[in-house]
C-alpha cells in the first residue's frame, strides 16, 4: 500500500495543500504546531475513518469551516484507486473510491492500512484495556479480514443475550443464543491467539534492542477466566443468575485484553518506568508492522509523529536505523522539527521527499538546498 499524492482541504491550520510523495520515504519538518501533524492525520483519517489526534471531528476541520474534504490517489495490493473522503461539522461523512459511494468505514482498513507511532500512543500500558484491544484488533483484522465479520456476528448476539438478561429471562431462553455466542467468541479468540503467536517473538527481540534483557512477552486474556477448562458454554451457565442481576454478560470477548508482561506474570504498567514503557510500545508498534509485511495482505503506510518528542537521542538513532532497513516497498512518514538526528537516515535513502512546513505552508525541498 502507498500513498501517491494527497489533496487537503480545510483541515486545521493547513493552507489546503496538494503534495506527491515518494513511494519510500518522506520527512516532514518544520516548528512546532506547523501543521506538520495535520498532514499525519490527514493520511490516517484516509485508513481508518476517524482522527488519531482527538475523538471530536470537528476540531479537524478548518476554523470558519463547515466540513474538511481529502482527495488522493492510493495503490492497493498492486491497483491504482483515486479515494475521497468528506466529513461534514453535522458528523455526516461521505467516502468515495473511484468516484463510486463508500458506505463502510471497513472497505477503507481494507484499501488503505494505515500504522502509527505518535506521543499519543505511549500511554498505552496504563489506558484500559479496550485501548489495547482495539490495538489487536487492528492487526488481526489486517492479518485476516474475516475477523470482522465473525466479531460483528458475536456482537449482535450479545446485545440480544443483554436484552434478554434485562428482561428476567429464563437461561432455557438464553441457551440458544449462548450457543451461537460460544462458537463465534471461540473463533474470534482463536483468530486472536494467532495474532500473538505471530507477534510475540516480533516484539520480544525488538523489546531486547529497546530495552536490553528484560523478560517481555505479551499475553492474551480472552475476556473471560477459566480456571477449571470448563469450556465457556459452562461459564456462561454458571454465571447465568448473577449476569441477570447485573444486566449484562460478564465473560465476553468485548472484555478481552492484551496484556504486556514481565517476568512472567507482572504487568509492565505497574513496574516499568515511562521511559521503558515508551520504549515497549515502540517495539511493540514495530512488531505490528513487521508482522503486517510478513503474513498481512499488503504492507500499511507507516506513521512516526514527531520523533523528537518522546525518545532520547539514543533510541531516536536505533528507531531511526530500523527504518533504514524497512522493504523497499514499505512507504514511510516520519515528522520532525529538527533534521539534525535525521542526516543520517537521509543520506542512506536516496528514494526520498522532504518536506518543510510553516504557518500551514507545505513546501517540497532538495537535499542540495538543506546543505
């Protein structure tokens, strides 16, 4: 997957730039609160429908605007597509592939994976866990698609065994929708266990470049304890009277987690210090992106937010040298104020687009003119 060229229109401070890229590597630079970030939002809202920045959309758009509009032209699994997207202060949004109307936010995930690492994302370890399993989710879903289908099925059902709990209902009416709810929780865990089984020897040897011999891995909680391996058909039976005083199913894969753990059974959370823990979601981002590369339809576009901010200079350098090394078909974004940590990296590519921003202005530059 790469983005060719990018029209924005109306979005926060920019001054509605039209920008082509390179298909490898593409630095953004200038001071901050440029309108370098916009330019990162604008490529993720493209793959994933919504802001990484913030949950209101109408702080994206414009002051004295009503709606902010993004036009690019995009390849896909070796197909060239021209993608609209529009969203309006009202909420409405309209979506646009190849000037034919898209109706679901999941044929853009599809067409357009999108992977980030921003200051945004470093809070990971101590959000709760449906942070974190939304982060899952997002690879699964990009590993095997039919993950969503399976998940909107389950769901569906647990909002009618909801409904049925509310009402005082019987278990004999709930049984058979438990036994729907069983088999497709059961597949979408298994489909998640996969997941971890690919990523965790990803993530536990970048953890160990980060973060040096640190006893790391990640664990799956399916959303539900099963101390006895009574299977979750029995747990569902025997929390039947307590799930109806509640009102709601206790055990369901909506309750899921992924868990990073030290020595075994520690949350990293509760024991490792924020720099570590910056550093852990670093490899753990990364690990994301390689295992797309490796088993995914297609490799995402790949987002680093302002490098500066969050890393010292050391693991700036090792971040940075990861980069260098990606698949020559892995399309890179990287912002930055200063260039400097950067020399290197834009000495080794000579695939590359610079980019300088200020006040909103984007202007393309040369190597020649930074020397």
């Amino acid at each position: 997957m790469r983005v060719d060229q990018l029209s924005i229109t109306q979005v926060r401070n920019l001054q509605n730039p039209s920008i082509s890229f390179s298909p490898r590597l593409n630095i953004i630079f200038g001071p901050n609160a440029a309108g370098k970030s916009s330019i990162l939002e604008s490529l993720y809202i493209l793959g994933n429908g919504r802001s990484f920045r913030t949950a209101k959309h109408n702080k994206v758009i414009s002051e004295q605007h009503q709606d902010f509009t993004l036009f690019a032209k995009v390849e896909s699994s070796g197909i060239n597509h021209q993608l609209g997207f529009k969203r309006q202060r009202s909420g409405d949004t309209t979506i646009k592939l190849n000037s034919e109307p898209v109706n679901r936010l999941s044929t853009l995930a599809k067409l357009c994976p999108v992977q980030i690492l921003s200051p945004e994302q470093y809070d990971l370890l101590v959000k709760g866990p449906s942070a974190r399993r939304k982060q899952l989710d997002w690879g699964v879903f990009h590993v095997e698609h039919s993950v969503l289908s399976i998940w909107q099925k389950a769901h569906k059902i647990l909002q009618q065994r909801n409904k049925l709990l509310k009402q005082r209902a019987g278990y004999n009416e709930a049984a058979a929708w438990d036994k729907q709810l069983v088999s497709l929780s059961e597949q979408v865990t298994q489909l998640r266990q996969a997941y971890c089984d690919k990523i965790n020897p990803l993530f536990i040897k970048l953890c160990r470049q980060f973060l040096g011999q640190l006893d790391i891995k990640l664990d799956l909680f399916p959303g539900w304890t099963d101390k006895h391996s009574v299977g979750l058909s029995a747990i569902y039976r025997e929390q039947f009277e307590k799930d109806k005083k509640l009102g709601f199913t206790q055990s369901s894969i909506q309750k899921a987690d992924l868990k990073f753990l030290i020595d075994g059974s520690k949350l990293a959370g509760d024991y490792l210090s924020r720099g570590q823990q910056k550093l852990l979601i670093t490899a753990f981002k990364l690990a994301q992106l390689k295992v797309m590369q490796q088993f995914g339809q297609q490799a995402p576009v790949f987002l680093l937010d302002d490098i500066g901010a969050e890393l010292d200079q050391k693991h700036q350098q090792q971040l940075l040298d990861l980069m260098a090394t990606q698949p020559n078909n892995q399309q890179i974004f990287i912002t930055c104020v200063h260039l400097e940590p950067l020399k290197p990296l834009i000495s080794q590519c000579d695939d590359l687009k610079l980019f300088h921003v200020e006040h909103g202005v984007v202007k393309e530059v040369t190597k020649s003119e930074l020397e």
